[in-house]
C-alpha cells in the first residue's frame, strides 16, 4: 500500500492536478491518500469535497507545512496494521506525479527489502507543466551519481517530491520537525540517512 500526505493552503490553482496525479497512479497496491489543508478560502475546500470518497482530508488552521505532513502521518497511522508492505510518500499541493511512478517504487521495493529508502528523478516545472531550470535537474542527478553520505552534510541533490520511504523506516525515525519550517525534508533525510544509510537513487 501507498500512504500518501499532502500538506497545503490556498493552493486551488494546483490542487486537483496533484490529488489526480496520485489517483492516477496503477497497480497492485491499494493507495491511502490524506489531504492536510491549512483552512484555505480560495475554493480548495471546494476541490476536496469533490474527492471525499476516494481521499481523506481536514481543512482546518495549522502551524503549517510540517505540521500537516505530521497529522497525515498520525491519520494512517491508525490503519498501518491492516497491510504488509506500506510505502510513504508525501507531495506538496503544487507538485504531481508521472504516470506509473508508484508502479516502479512498488516494483523496486519488493524485490530489495533491505532498503529503507528510495530516490528518483524529478523535473521542474512552471504552472503551465513546461519544464524549466533543467539544468539544477541535471546537477542534482550528476550529484546522485557522484553520491557519497558525506555528501548530504554540504547539500542537498535528492528532490523531495520524488523520495518515498518505507513505513518501517517512518515508525523508526518519527516524524518530521515542526520546528522547521522550510528544512524539514532536508534535516529528515539526514535522519533517515543517518539510520539506515544512504537512499538508494532509482
């Protein structure tokens, strides 16, 4: 099973994009979607309503980004027990998945289940979906290439929205620190890095 978080605010212009792209997603997996809305007025509410039988969701005042990716985790928490294999992954509200993305991390994690912890690619996109700033893409994967841990202490090559991460590894590291507002991704793969070793770049 997929257990995915999306934490966001007045992000209506995106929003349906991102809660489709994970919809979209196909295969042998069930997948548990929540919704972490910071009680936008710009007709997000609107778009969740629309989904409510196929995702979770809240709309309500929060102390922001990390927060809401924290009580999404809190919220699957509660059916964890129900599945075998349970992949975390959260996606920020102006951001999207390609098609079959769940499929491969599906596929990677079964057949390695040593790994905690896996990395792929990402484009950058404006909100037209036209790709931009190609070249930060390709410097963060010639870095993924070059990867040392070490590495990860001087900066940070592997993109957020395309990391995805083992329940197991979740439960054992915690959850994110809300008091970081904008570093919480960075300062959790140091931890998730720091217990399991490095992510495995797919």
């Amino acid at each position: 099973a997929f257990f995915v978080v999306t934490p966001s605010f007045n992000q209506a212009q995106f929003l349906g994009q991102t809660i489709q792209s994970v919809l979209d997603q196909r295969g042998d997996f069930d997948i548990h979607y929540f919704v972490a809305d910071g009680g936008s007025n710009d007709g997000s509410k609107e778009i969740l309503q629309k989904y409510s039988d196929k995702i979770s969701f809240v709309s309500e005042k929060d102390s922001g980004q990390t927060s809401a990716i924290n009580k999404g985790i809190a919220h699957l928490r509660k059916i964890r027990n129900e599945y075998k294999q349970v992949i975390f992954a959260y996606i920020n509200s102006d951001d999207y998945y390609l098609p079959n993305a769940f499929t491969t991390v599906s596929a990677y994690f079964s057949e390695n289940r040593e790994v905690a912890w896996l990395v792929g690619d990402a484009k950058i996109v404006d909100e037209n979906n036209k790709q931009i700033q190609s070249f930060v893409q390709i410097y963060k994967k010639v870095l993924r290439q070059l990867y040392v841990p070490q590495l990860l202490s001087i900066l940070n090559p592997i993109p957020q929205p395309a990391t995805f991460v083992r329940w197991e590894a979740i439960e054992q590291v915690g959850g994110f620190d809300e008091s970081l507002k904008f570093t919480m991704d960075y300062d959790y793969w140091q931890r998730l890095q720091q217990k399991f070793g490095r992510p495995h770049f797919v």
